[in-house]
C-alpha cells in the first residue's frame, strides 16, 4: 500500500516528467512502493510508522538517515523537528536496530527536538528490556500519549528559552 505522502509525490511528480521518461517514472514509482515507512506531518511533529513486522540493522538505518534529514530540516515542511516513531506493524527488532533507535533518540534530545517511540509489540518490548534499553527510550502505549509527550516537551522548551532570554 502507497502512504499518503508517497502518493501525492508520485502524482506531482507523473505531471512533472515527459513521456520520454517514463522508465525514469517506473523506477522511481517502484522505489516508493518499497519504501519501508509511512511518513505524515502533523502541527509540532512528523509520524513515522515503520511498515515491517521485522526492523533489522539495515532497516534501521534507512531510518536513522531518514530521522536526521527530518531533524536538519531537509525532510518535511516548516520548522518541524520532532518525530514520533509508530512501531505497531514491528514483531521483532534486532538488537543493533534496537540499540540505533537509542542512540536517535540521545541524538534528537541533545539537538533540543523530541523523539518519542510507541505502540511497541510485547516481544519488541522484551527485546528492549533484556537489552537494558527500555528505561532510557521515551516510550509510551498509544499514540496520543506520544503526542501528549511531544507538546509537553516543546511547552518545555519554550519556557526554558524564555526564562534563559530574560537572564
């Protein structure tokens, strides 16, 4: 199934290409459809929802690379740098995959942007606890509880400039 952001890209992109590319076209339409995550912007975050039942090392990285584009801004519309990962449709999660999204998340915190993980699957869970990664990942059951956490954080964020401006 196409997302939504990769169909509007391929339709924008069907109107931009002549007909003497369409091999151009078939290449790129072929990408999109194995591209392994659903991507959506909302008001203060972008939602990624990984569409694998496994996220392997390799995976894992196509996300990572995909993550920091959204937190430098080369990905996604405005001055929106948080990012929600919706993990529901994940079964297993490599232990280096595992420790990468931990490593995301210390990276997205320390650039002052939130990352927040949810809808995890009990044997991903399990794999995060028995890795010790668990407790250091900013997790929560549902996704609304992730927005809740994002919008804290930046009401956070904005409290904290504005007492450092007055000092």
């Amino acid at each position: 199934m196409i997302g939504r952001m990769q169909t509007k890209l391929y339709t924008n992109l069907q109107g931009d290409i002549r007909s003497t590319d369409r091999g151009l076209l078939n290449l790129l339409k072929h990408i999109l459809l194995l591209m392994p995550f659903k991507f959506e912007t909302k008001e203060k975050f972008h939602a990624i929802t990984v569409d694998e039942p496994e996220l392997t090392a390799s995976l894992s990285a196509e996300l990572t690379d995909f993550a920091n584009k959204i937190l430098t801004q080369e990905v996604g519309t405005g001055d929106v740098r948080n990012l929600i990962l919706i993990m529901h449709p994940v079964q297993r999660i490599e232990l280096p995959a595992a420790e990468s999204l931990a490593e995301l998340q210390a990276f997205f915190y320390e650039s002052g942007a939130s990352f927040v993980i949810c809808c995890l699957q009990p044997a991903v869970e399990k794999t995060l606890e028995l890795a010790d990664l668990l407790d250091l990942m900013n997790i929560t059951p549902t996704e609304s509880e992730a927005w809740d956490i994002v919008q804290m954080e930046e009401i956070e964020r904005e409290l904290l400039s504005s007492e450092d401006e007055q000092d």
